[in-house]
C-alpha cells in the first residue's frame, strides 16, 4: 500500500489535531505576553493567562448546559474517570460503599472500579448484553440505599453503542445517586446538557474530537463537589480538586476543539451516518460477517465495529497492516491477547472477538476513502480463509448473509 493510499480509521483511539485548534494553541505558546501562571493574579500577564482559562472555561461549560465554576482541568479522560469514581467514593463516607457500572465500560473505569473494590467498596456491573446499552429498569433494580454512585458510558469506544444517558440519568435523580458519565466518545457528536440529563460528573477529552491530547476535564456539580476528594495535592488550583499549574495552550485547545465540534456536529452525523451505512453495505459483498454495531439510532455513526468469521485474528491484523483500523477490540485492548470484553458481552464468542475490526471515522474520512478500505479488507478475508481458514462458525457454514446485532 503506498502511503498516499493510507486510510486512517483509528479515530476512536485518536484524531488528527484540527488546523484550527493547532492555529488557536499556537498563537498562545506563542506569545510571551501570554507565559505567566495563570495563578499569579498580583501582576496584569497573570491575569491575562487566568482570563484567557476562563473564557474557555465559560465556553466548555456553556457547551453542556453546566456553569463555569462546575469545570476542573484534568490531563484526559482517564484522570477524569479516576477523579470522578475515586474522588466521589472515598468522599461519600457514611453514605454507603455501594457502586453500581457496567461490564462494557472502558479500561479508565473498570480499573479505578477494581482498585476500588481492593479498599473494601462493592462494585455490581450490569450486563449490557446483545443490545449493547444498559436498560434503565436494570439499573433502578442494581440501586440500593448504600448505593454511593453510579458510573456508565455515554458511547462506547468498541462498538459505538449509545446509551440512554437521560433516562439512565433521571433513575439516579429519582434514587438521590450521583451520576457520573464517561463522555469520551460522545462530547462534541452528540448533544449534552447534564441539568436536563441528570448528569453528577462527566468525563471529557480533547484528543477524540480533533483536538491536542493530554487534557480534558471533569464536570462536577455543585451537589456532587460536596461529596468529591482530591487525587493529587499541592498549590490550590481548580479549587483544590486538582491542583497543579494550569496549561493555557491546552485548556484553549479543548475549548476550540469542543466548540468546533458543536458546530460541525450536526452535518458530520448526517455525513458519516450516511457513510457507515455504505460502508457496512460494502463489508456484505464479504459472506460470513457479523455487525458488532447498532445500526439504527442506538449506534454511534462514528463507530463500526465488524466481525469476519473464519479468519484468524493475528492473521487478519498482520495482512491489514497498512490499514489503520484496529483489530480485537480497541487500542487499549490490542496489548490483551484475548478477545475484547465488550465484545464477547454481546455474545460473540473469543474467536469472534478476536476476528472483528473496528473502523471509526472523523473529519477527513470520505467515501473514496472507505471504498478503498472495504474493497481491501475483503480481499485480505478471502485470502485468510482460503490459506488459514479458523475454525468455522455455524453460521458460516451455513453460508448465512449478515447479521446485525441492535
Ligand atoms: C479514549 C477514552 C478514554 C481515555 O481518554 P484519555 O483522554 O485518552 O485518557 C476513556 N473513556 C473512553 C470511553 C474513551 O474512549
């Protein structure tokens, strides 16, 4: 594959830093009346960099219906998760021990869940199961009254499954449980207003939305701050929630990639809705493939998540080498050498797992594009099972067409 053919379509694990955002970053590195610590507030540079924080501050709040003074700073949506879970679990003292999530989540909180579990809290993970989302009454029957928060995704990073963050929101509101969303994978493609929502803490990031990686932020309510501990300690900073000298280019960064989002948001949906679709439609002329995706409105239009029965998935991710699609599950899995977790909560099975690529999508993925990616993936396929065929399923056997998972 020569490298002007190179299709990116890793987008899920990471996306190209917008020209916009990299030119809004660059004119504040760039400028030395804009290099003092936006914590010195006793000089007039200090106080420029503390406004120029605060404005994006106001921007991103504004963004999700939330107020400024409700944004902490964070590296990402990893320190957000930690934040928000071991933050909110060790501040809830008396209240109970009890955390309810999902067996689907991302590593950022099934890890901190575990690490939680290692100081004595019980942890209950639903099973999203074949659907993908969790179902609201699930949720209101997993409740108890030492129940101290409840943690699940907005979208996941696998399969593009969206769940019902309003409805999955007001069973919390009407327990009296704060609610934490991991919104890495929805900020800036899907609308969010966490009053409306119901929403506690929410977890974003910059780098999946065209924006620098290394910073993203915590949405925390004024009614979960009352509950919330620090991390990390030291100078003050973000209300003594997490301190540390702030990082103007960055925050301005996020703010920028956010706000471009929104603006873009509704064309791109539409656009890359269309897209998968045919994309999806071109994976077909491949007999034997399985859609781990929801395909309808329950499905992210920036996810689309394949299985090929009959190949074997080391196989398959050598001989697509020069296609930057990611095999097994996500980024954060492919150092496991297991199938993905999320994928075999759908009922596929480790095999299965093992032999489905996820294509994600972003600003510069176009139809040609995804032409070329399709026609090659289904050569490679067709290739691997005449030359190393896995051991076959049933349902290839029985030479069935596609099979949509929703
Ligand atoms: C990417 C991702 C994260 C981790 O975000 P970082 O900013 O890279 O730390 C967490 N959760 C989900 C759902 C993600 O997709």
């Amino acid at each position: 594959m020569s490298d002007e053919a190179v299709v990116y379509l890793d987008h899920a694990a990471t996306t190209p830093v917008a020209p916009e955002v990299c030119e809004a970053m660059l004119a504040v590195l760039g400028d030395p009346g804009l290099a003092a610590n936006p914590s010195s507030g006793d000089h007039a540079p200090g106080r420029r960099a503390a406004a120029l924080v605060e404005q994006a501050r106001a921007e991103i709040a504004a963004l999700i219906g939330a107020q400024a003074s409700e944004i902490v700073f964070t590296s990402g949506a990893t320190e957000s998760d930690n934040l928000a879970l071991l933050g909110v679990a060790r501040g809830s003292g008396w209240r109970g021990r009890h955390i309810v999530s999902s067996r689907t989540e991302h590593r950022a909180v099934l890890d901190a869940l575990a690490h939680l579990e290692r100081e004595g809290f019980e942890v209950t993970l639903l099973d999203p199961g074949a659907a993908g989302h969790v179902a609201p009454q699930a949720l209101a029957a997993a409740l108890r009254d030492d129940t101290v928060l409840v943690s699940l995704m907005h979208v996941n990073n696998e399969t593009g499954a969206i769940n019902d963050i309003g409805a999955l929101g007001a069973v919390c509101r009407e327990a009296g449980v704060p609610f934490h969303v991991d919104a890495a994978q929805g900020i800036g493609k899907f609308p969010i207003d966490v009053v409306a929502q119901g929403i506690d803490l929410l977890s974003l990031n910059a780098h999946k939305v065209h924006g620098p990686k290394g910073i993203g932020a915590l949405y925390v309510s004024e009614r979960a701050r009352r509950r919330i501990e620090p991390l990390v300690f030291g100078g003050g900073q973000e209300q003594g929630l997490r301190p540390g000298t702030l990082a103007p280019h960055q925050i301005v960064g996020l703010a920028r990639a956010l706000t471009l989002a929104e603006s873009r948001r509704e064309s791109e949906t539409a656009r890359l809705r269309a897209l998968r679709a045919a994309l999806w439609e071109a994976l077909q002329g491949c007999e034997g493939v399985l859609c781990n995706s929801p395909l309808d409105g329950h499905g992210s239009p920036w996810i689309l998540n394949v299985c090929f029965e009959g190949v074997e998935g080391e196989s398959l991710r050598y001989a697509l080498d020069g296609l930057m699609v990611v095999s097994g599950g996500s980024a954060c899995n492919s150092m496991h050498q297991e199938g993905s977790y999320v994928l075999r909560s759908l009922g596929r099975s480790d095999q299965q797992a093992m032999s489905s690529l996820r294509f994600s999508f972003g600003l510069a993925t176009d139809a040609a594009g995804l032409a070329r990616a399709a026609a090659e993936v289904i050569i490679a396929v067709r290739w691997l099972r005449a030359i190393a065929p896995a051991p076959q399923s049933a349902s290839l056997r029985a030479s069935s067409s596609a099979g949509a998972v929703n």
